[in-house]
C-alpha cells in the first residue's frame, strides 16, 4: 500500500518513428519522381534539385543561428521542402528565382512561423505561389520532354493548356509533355505514394477523396476525368503536399472533408479561372482552413454530457 504511482504527461502510447525517419521515406517516395525527371529533362533537373536542396538547408541552418534557435536540419524536413519545390518549377528557370522560393518556403512559411510543425501552410506550395506571382513568365515556360536533345524549349504546351488530343494516357504515365519537373511522369508519383502508403507514412483518405472528388467534378464540368487526374499536378499535389502533417487535419472525417475540398477547388479552378493548374492554390485554402475544420470534427471528451441530455 505504500507503493506511489507516477502519472506522467500524454502520450502514453510511443512510437520508434522520429521526423528523420519520416522524412527519410518521403525522400525515398521522391525518387522516382526525382529520376524520371532528371531522364525526361536531362542533367538541368539534377542541378535545379541540387540548388533548391543545398539553398533550404543552408537557409534554415542560418535563419535557426540568427533566432538562437537549436539546428534542426539533422531531421531532414529541409531536404524534402527543397525537393518539392524544384519538382515544382520548370526545369529551365534562372537557379536565383529558385534560392528566392528556398527564401520564401523556408525563412518566411516555416522559420518565421516557429520553425517544423508550426507552419500554416505548405512551405514548397507558399513559395511556388508566390514565385508564380512574382515571375510569371519564368513559372510558365514550359520545355518539352527530352528537349536537350534539340527540340524547342519555348513552344512547348503542358497537357492542360494544349489542345484536346494532344497527349494520350500513355504520354500522361509515362511524362512525354511538358510541364514542371516533377508532375509530368504520373507513373513515378504513384509509385511513391504506394510506398508512402505500405510504410504507413501518410493515410490514404486524403489523395483517394482528393482524387476521386476530382474525378467526379470533371464529370460534372464535362472534362475527361482521367485526362484530368493524369495532367498537372494533381497527383504530385495529393500524395506529396496535400498530406503534409502540419498543415492537413488529423480526424478522419477532417480528412474527408479537407481533401473534399481540394478536389472540389481544383477543378473549378481549372475550369472557369484564367489559369489551367489549380492544385497548388486549392491545397494552400484548404490548409488554412485545417483549424477550423479539426475543431468542427474532433470527437467528443470521454465522459461528456450532451446538453438537455438526463444525468
């Protein structure tokens, strides 16, 4: 009886997995998509990821020395924001323009915010958006696959701003199109989100909803869903941004309504805006309605009574 029990802070349930080890699958998950660009753009890609990975990591290792803050580059959550946004530029744009998204992704969304798990938004999406708004002609000139091999690198169409016919599924897969580096081979960004999947790093009811809501509104609009699913980034967007911890809901119906959302806003944006890609600013809305939507789902305390109901 004189045995003192210590209750402890939660959880009180822990898990082996760190942020490195997450982080680290999600690279892996990037590979693919990473190569298939590199081979479809030539050595160009390789040197843009290089630039965006090393300008993040550098970039947060000095933001965290000028706020006193600890270094966190060790947990590798720089490396995968400056993936995604070199899979998020065309493959020819000035390496300045990019280190400035770096700048913007991780000094201004992420560090300025708090540092990992405190951003509001995606960093690698906030920077694409606002490089998208500051050089527009640099964002949206688009070279075709294999152009190092002479073909012309300024007429080139993406699949959502040619003309219908234009591309088939096969060319779709397989990324024989132009566009940003790392939404053209919808092959190889599935093939990460299998992976993300069977290692449990990321749920599957963000891009299943996200894609099958996609899907119905290109019914709905009179567009090919498939066509749809397959061109831009609306793959790459669902598995690698719109599942981001920080900045999607963690309730399962937060899930369903969140990526609900996405699906809904894309392809109206795709649809009836000046602009043929709406991926990017669909996930960045819906992330900044996160909080609100994880208040109106969370599950009930234990215990609690209904109002009106008999005690």
């Amino acid at each position: 009886m004189d045995q003192k029990l210590y209750v402890s802070s939660s959880p009180h349930f822990r898990s082996n997995t760190t942020t490195r080890r997450i982080m680290l699958d999600v690279i892996i998950a990037l590979l693919p998509t990473t190569i298939a660009s590199c081979v479809i753009f030539g050595f160009r890609a390789l040197i843009l990821v290089g630039v965006c990975v090393a300008g993040c990591v550098l970039m947060e290792y000095f933001a965290r020395k000028i706020m006193k803050r600890d270094t966190t580059i060790g947990d590798l959550s720089a490396v995968v924001t400056g993936l995604l946004l070199a899979l998020n530029l065309p493959v020819d744009i000035n390496p300045l323009i990019a280190l400035f998204g770096c700048l913007v992704a991780i000094v201004v969304v992420k560090q300025m915010f708090g540092g990992i798990g405190m951003n509001f938004v995606n960093p690698a999406l906030a920077a694409r958006i606002v490089l998208l708004v500051s050089f527009p002609s640099a964002m949206m000139r688009w070279v075709p696959a294999f152009w190092y091999q002479g073909a012309d690198a300024v007429t080139a169409a993406t699949p959502l701003a040619a003309e219908k016919g234009t591309f088939s599924y096969i060319d779709l897969l397989l990324g024989l199109h132009g566009g940003s580096m790392g939404e053209v081979c919808a092959a190889a960004i599935l093939l990460g989100g299998v992976y993300l999947v069977i290692r449990k790093v990321i749920s599957p009811i963000i891009p299943c909803v996200y894609l099958g809501t996609a899907a119905l509104m290109s019914l709905v609009v009179g567009a090919d869903p498939l066509y749809q699913l397959l061109s831009g980034g609306l793959l790459l967007g669902a598995i690698f941004m719109a599942t981001d911890y920080t900045t999607s809901p963690v309730t399962n119906w937060g899930k369903v309504i969140y990526a609900v959302g996405c699906g809904v806003l894309t392809i109206l944006l795709r649809s009836f805006s000046n602009m043929p890609e709406g991926v990017s600013f669909s996930i960045l809305l819906m992330n900044i309605l996160t909080p609100l939507i994880e208040l109106l789902t969370r599950p009930r305390t234990l215990g609690f009574v209904k109002k009106g109901a008999k005690k």
